[in-house]
C-alpha cells in the first residue's frame, strides 16, 4: 500500500512508465517513525530520500541557545530528507521528526539519482517537485516578512486544514513564528470570541 501512494504521488507529478517503476520500486524499503523519532537529525550526513507515506513530520532547527524554530510541517504524501546534505554532501543542519506515528518509504539517494540517467520520466519528475519546493520555499520567506500573524495563521490553516487537532499548539506558534500566548489571543480573536 505505501509503495502505491508513492507511484501515485509520482505519477501525479508526470506520468512515470511502467519501466520506470519497475526500477525505482526496490529501491525502497517500507519503515516506521513512532511520535518523537527523527527521520534525520542536525549534524548527520543524509544518504536517503524519504517518501511519507502516513503522518505528520516537521522540519526544525535550533539556534546556539538551544530554542528551536519549525521551518516546515510535512504531511503525508510526501518526501522527506535532507536535501540540502544529499546534495552537497555537507552535515545536515534541519531535524525532521515524527509528529505522529509515520510510515516511511527509503531509498539510498545514489542509486535513485542513478535512475535519472537512463528513466528521463523520473529525472523529470524530481526536477517537478524541486521546483515546487523551491516556490514553497519563497512563498514561507516573503509571507514571513510581509503578511501579519494573523494573516500567517490563517494561511497556515488553510494549507494545513487538519494539523491543528493533531499537534501541540507550541509547534503551531514556532512555525508562525509567534509566542504560544500570541497564538492562543490570535485563534481566540478568529473565533470570535
């Protein structure tokens, strides 16, 4: 079933032959995150992708005093890992952690990149989604600086319609870049209450 959603997933991005498949479907291994465990942690050096198949993840990182900031939250479906490591082969520097209970789909990230090569249909499709990580990326940075918590909380709400009933609030107000206080008189105010 998770090797399913991953070809679907891929498929949605272009159509992916059944060669293509057939070649990258081996390669990954069906694993399982419980709530608090790290798909990659600060500091290691990535060598695998990851696909969510089920749960919650988010993406954080600490500055020199130890407080921890949400970069990113990662809902199923979707893929997980250390890109910027897998790349340039320098220590990770973003933890992402299991929210809830995951089920992860791995691949060792040279054989898959091998594929490239010779399955243009999967080369493609990983430029696809490295685009829409990098729009993602410029979207969160201008919103950030432009758009008010409020406005922040409610896009957050809308991009994330389910998270807020499944994580602690804490992690909400990190990700908007707000005080757990702030947050609880920014959702008091847009219910009306």
């Amino acid at each position: 079933m998770p090797h399913d959603k991953l070809h679907r997933f891929l498929d949605n991005l272009t159509p992916i032959a059944p060669a293509t498949w057939d070649r990258v479907q081996p390669l990954f291994t069906e694993g399982r995150l419980g709530k608090g465990e790290h798909f990659i942690r600060e500091g290691q050096l990535a060598r695998e992708i990851g696909f969510l198949a089920e749960g919650v993840m988010r993406a954080y990182y600490r500055n020199a005093a130890g407080q921890e900031y949400n970069k990113h939250f990662f809902t199923a479906p979707c893929f997980i890992g250390g890109y910027a490591s897998l790349i340039t082969g320098a220590p990770n520097m973003i933890q992402q952690e299991a929210l809830t209970d995951c089920t992860v789909l791995s691949a060792p990230y040279g054989p898959f990149r091998q594929l490239f090569a010779h399955c243009p249909d999967l080369e493609r499709a990983a430029r696809i989604l490295a685009e829409g990580f990098f729009v993602a990326k410029e979207q969160r940075e201008i919103e950030i600086v432009q758009l008010d918590a409020e406005a922040r909380y409610r896009l957050f709400r809308e991009r994330f319609p389910a998270l807020e009933a499944l994580v602690p609030q804490y992690h909400i107000a990190s990700y908007l870049g707000v005080s757990p206080t702030q947050l609880s008189r920014i959702r008091r105010k847009s219910s009306g209450r």
